[in-house]
C-alpha cells in the first residue's frame, strides 16, 4: 500500500529527460537526497522523513577558464560497496563527486557522452552507456581519484539509454545486467571477468529497472 508524502519544492524546473530523477536513501543519517537536471545544472535536495526539505543545491559541471557550462543530460548516485559516487553526465563528458554526509568532492572526469550511470557488482565496476550505442564499464577504486575505463560493450545500433544491473550472486548462469536503446532494444549481459551478450530482446521502451527474477521496461 503506497501513501502520499509531503510535496518537496525545487528551487528550478527538472528538465523533460528520460530518468531524470536520481534517489540516494542514507537510513544511518535518516536523509533521502533527491537529484534532477535542468540545462547546465543538477538539482540537489536532502530530505528528512515525512518530506521534509533540509538543504538544497544547485550543481554545475566544472570546466576550464572561458568555456560555457555544458548542458547536463543526467545526474545518478553509484553506491558501491565501500563508497557512494555522485556521477555527473553532460554533452562533454562524465565527472564524478564523492558523496561525504556533508559535502561533495571532485574525484574524476572523462571526455565522453554517455546516458545511464549504473553501479555494478562485478569486483566493482561503473556502468555507462554512449550516444554511439557502446556501453562502457569503469574500474572503480576503493580509494583515490583513479578511475579507468576496463572494457566497452557492444550491442546496440542506437544511442543507449539507462542500463538496470543488480547482483548475479556468484552465479555464472545468471544475467546481472540489462541494457536499452532508443529504438526499444534490450541487450541482456552476465558480467565477469569479460562481459557475455546472452540475447537481445526487441521492444517499445526507454527506461528500464531489475525486478527480480525479471526486467521490466517502459516508457
């Protein structure tokens, strides 16, 4: 049974993108932070139980001296084992935040555009697809800013936009990761040490999450 909470306000608009909505719950702290994107900025609201807005921020993308700030095309926290990344993707490329209760740092950048920052299990790893159809797995460090690209996937003709994973649990049979497209296609992957296209599934759907035992899409 659902119940309606409290409305939070924003203080800008959520741009008309698919996910455009990023959720980080942080039982420890009792905080739910909230994030969207509207042009060149990213939307940044702590909540406390009952909706109630606690703080909130505007984020841009950093860039260099004299060059205008790129338009951000999504913003998605990557809570890995042992640390939680505010992933940043724009036109330009990707940036990454560490996310402190209090404050986030600049950790990495890379000059790609991508859609679809996902978490992975695989000794932990970062999901991103491209406008070229590529998804690319990051190697993601349990300390420090270095952050490397490991692998890039293919399977898809078109741009792709959102990737679903969640844990295989040591099962080699198992798919772990779903992709989709702009023209509906759903690539099923079962990750490891080199990532296995299992089959496509063509469909009518942008947006994708795991339900276990199935995935489900839609518009």
């Amino acid at each position: 049974m659902f119940r309606r909470e409290r409305s939070i306000p924003l203080r800008g608009s959520a741009a008309a993108l698919c996910n455009n909505l990023s959720v980080l719950q942080l039982p420890v702290h009792n905080l739910t932070h909230f994030g969207v994107v509207h042009g060149p900025s990213a939307q940044l609201v702590s909540a406390a139980p009952e909706g109630v807005p606690l703080a909130q921020r505007q984020l841009h993308a950093k860039e260099r001296a004299g060059v205008s700030l790129p338009l951000i095309t999504q913003v998605h926290w990557c809570v890995l084992p042992f640390r939680i990344l505010l992933v940043l993707t724009s036109h330009r490329g990707i940036q990454y935040r560490l996310c402190l209760p209090e404050e986030l740092l600049p950790v990495a950048t890379s000059s790609v555009w991508v859609r679809g920052p996902r978490a992975g299990h695989w000794e932990v790893l970062e999901y991103k697809g491209t406008w070229s159809g590529r998804v690319l797995v990051f190697d993601v460090p349990a300390k420090g800013p270095n952050i490397v690209l490991s692998e890039e996937l293919a399977g898809h003709l078109t741009s792709v936009t959102d990737i679903a994973s969640e844990h295989a649990q040591e099962q080699d049979c198992i798919a772990d990761m779903v992709t989709a497209d702009d023209s509906g296609l759903l690539c099923v992957w079962r990750s490891g040490p080199e990532f296995k296209l299992l089959t496509r599934i063509p469909g009518f759907g942008y947006s994708l999450r795991p339900r276990t035992p199935l995935y489900t899409s839609g518009s």
